[in-house]
C-alpha cells in the first residue's frame, strides 16, 4: 500500500509557505507566478550577463552557452518547485487509493484555503462521513439480522412445539401460542414494510405533495393507532389539540401520519411505566410546529445529532428489551426531507426527549 507524504514534509513546506503567499490568492495563480518565474531566468541571466560583459566584447558562443544553462537551470528549478507544490494533489489521490483498500478514514491537513487546500479539505470531509456510514452500515445489518433471526426462531419455536403436543394442550395453551405467532409474524412484516419504505423514501426524487392537513385529525388518528400499545407498556398516552381548533399544516398527509407515528411509537419505547408521551401542535410565526414529548430515558448529545443529520440508522433498545435499528427515526428524516423541512430532537438525558417538525400553515 501506497504511503501518503506527511504534511511537515519538504514538499509540504515548499506548498505551505507558497499557499500563505498574500498574492495571487488561488493555487493556479501561484502556479502561473512561479512558471513566469521560471521561464524568465535564462532572460534575465542573458541581459545580466551582456551587460555586465559588454566592456570585454565576449564571443557570441558564451552568450549562447550562457543562455543554455540558465535555460537548463531555470527549467529544472520550475519543475522541481511545481513538482512540490503539486505534492497535495498527490496525497488526495493516494489518500483515495488507500481508503479504497483499507475502508480506514486518512488524516489530510484541513488548514488551507486555496482551490487544494479546499481539496484535501472536502477529499477529508468525504472519506470521514464515508468510513462512518460504513461503520453505520455493519453495526445496521448486525442488529438487523438479530431482529429478523430471534423472532422467527420464537416462531419455528412455537410452531414446532404445536407439532409436537398440539394434541396434549387445551385449547386456550393453543390458542396462547397461536396468538403470539401472529404478534411476532406482525412485528416483522412491520419491520419488513419499514425497511421498504425507507428504501422508497431514501430513492424518491419526487416533490411531496402540499396540500391542507387537519393538524387535530392527524394528532387523533397518531394517538388512536398507538393507543394499543402505550397500554400494554402502561405509558399515559396525552393529545393535547391546538388553540385553533381548525388549524391546518401544508403537507403530505401521508408523510406527516409515517412522522408523527414514528415518533410517538419512539417515544412509548423510551418511556417507563406510568410516564407520559404527548402529541401536540403549535402555530409559530406563520409555521405550524408538530411535536412528540416524553419523560422517559432522554438521549445524548452525539445521539442526537446523528438523528437530527440524518447521516444514519442509530441502533438502540427500548426499556423493555425492544432491540431497534433506528428505522423509525430515519423514515422520519427521510420523510421531512421529502417536504423541504427537517426533524428536530431536544432531549437531557434522564429527562426525556422532545421530537418536532415545521412546515408552513396552510
């Protein structure tokens, strides 16, 4: 594997001193000064050399040996100091040849603020988001597989179990069994349907649709599907509507249902028993904002910057052994994203967490 040239190397310094040069601001233009430069040597040595030799009448051939080597001198110096100053060109293009190979994020110099200097900065910016997206990525599929493997093991469980002394068990140990077969068999199409439309939504490049929607219409229907299972976890599950009773958010209606669903099923995961979640909206300013609050186990700053970004799934367990691939979350970014807005998280942790979206009011 290639290695990159270190940033306190003598190629570097030529190109660090030259970079801070006050004028010309860009690389091309410090490029051009220096091949000027260059150029210019044999000239400047011939009109040097004939003046200063004009009282001895030299032969023409030491002119012309004269300009020779100062053309040969001046042309070596030029490439030599073009060859350093190109060395961050070189690094960047090592750099990417050997995250290609090791996956592993390189430590470019940020510092700088010509057209290279921006180079190595974003080539740096890349690769870091990069390697962290594939990390995301791993950390994803094992979490993922857990998800899928455990419960259809549960089922394969249950069913051979049915197999085997079906005719043994009364009818309510059967129909027990039955019933948990199809929770699970549920739970996965749901996981299965949410990677599918977070697949949809991550592809889609078509506007989403803006019409009114009934902000108190779409906080009642949110809290009647989650209202199952805030029982079963006995968390208090709290509409509070809007002032305005007809207020209206210009939306995706079926956007706005997958965010606010999301974020109270998040929510009800998060929060003890007996805790509280409540579904509200506001009017701020011309904007309508749509807002999920718990008290439950609140999230940490790095947590909440990677949901708040987007930049990937962030794996977690609810308080109840739930295990999560973030998906939820993510659906509800890529939705937003869908509508021109963007999903907002404050949250302390031991506190609870507070999720919102604005848009526009209709």
């Amino acid at each position: 594997m290639a290695t990159s040239p270190n940033a306190h190397s003598p190629a570097f310094k030529l190109y660090a001193i030259i970079s801070r040069l006050p004028w010309p601001k860009s690389f091309t233009g410090k490029l051009m000064v220096v091949a000027f430069v260059g150029v210019h040597i044999p000239l400047i040595a011939t009109v040097g050399f004939a003046v200063i030799s004009m009282r001895d009448n030299p032969f023409p051939v030491m002119i012309v040996i004269t300009c020779l080597l100062a053309t040969l001198v001046g042309t070596g110096l030029t490439l030599l100091v073009q060859s350093k100053m190109l060395a961050p060109v070189r690094r960047t293009s090592e750099a990417l040849k050997d995250f290609n190979s090791s996956r592993k994020a390189p430590h470019l110099p940020v510092n700088y603020e010509d057209e290279v200097g921006v180079l190595m900065a974003e080539t740096q910016r890349c690769l870091t988001a990069q390697a962290e997206l594939l990390g995301l990525k791993n950390r994803f599929f094992r979490t993922l597989s857990h998800d899928l493997r455990s419960p259809l093991a549960s089922i394969n469980d249950a069913c051979m179990l049915l197999k085997l002394e079906g005719d043994n068990m009364s009818e309510e140990e059967r129909n027990g069994l039955l019933s948990d077969i199809d929770a699970t068999a549920r739970e996965q199409l749901e996981l299965i349907q949410g990677l599918l439309r977070l697949a949809i939504a991550e592809g889609s490049s078509e506007a989403a649709a803006k019409e009114p929607v009934d902000v108190n219409q779409l906080l009642n229907r949110a809290a009647h599907q989650s209202a199952a299972a805030a029982a079963i976890r006995e968390v208090k599950l709290v509409v509070q509507p809007p002032k305005a009773s007809a207020l209206q958010v210009l939306g995706d209606q079926r956007l706005l249902s997958q965010i606010i669903n999301n974020f109270v099923s998040n929510s009800i995961k998060h929060t003890d028993a007996n805790g509280k979640v409540i579904i509200s909206a506001e009017s701020i300013e011309g904007k309508v904002r749509l807002k999920v609050s718990d008290d439950g186990i609140g999230l940490d700053e790095e947590r909440v910057k990677r949901i708040q970004s987007g930049i990937g799934l962030t794996p977690s367990e609810g308080l109840r052994g739930e295990t999560g691939i973030g998906l939820g979350l993510q659906i509800c970014h890529d939705c937003a994203r869908l509508m021109g807005t963007q999903i907002q998280v404050e949250s302390t942790p031991g506190k609870g967490s507070t999720f919102f979206v604005d848009l526009p009011a209709a």
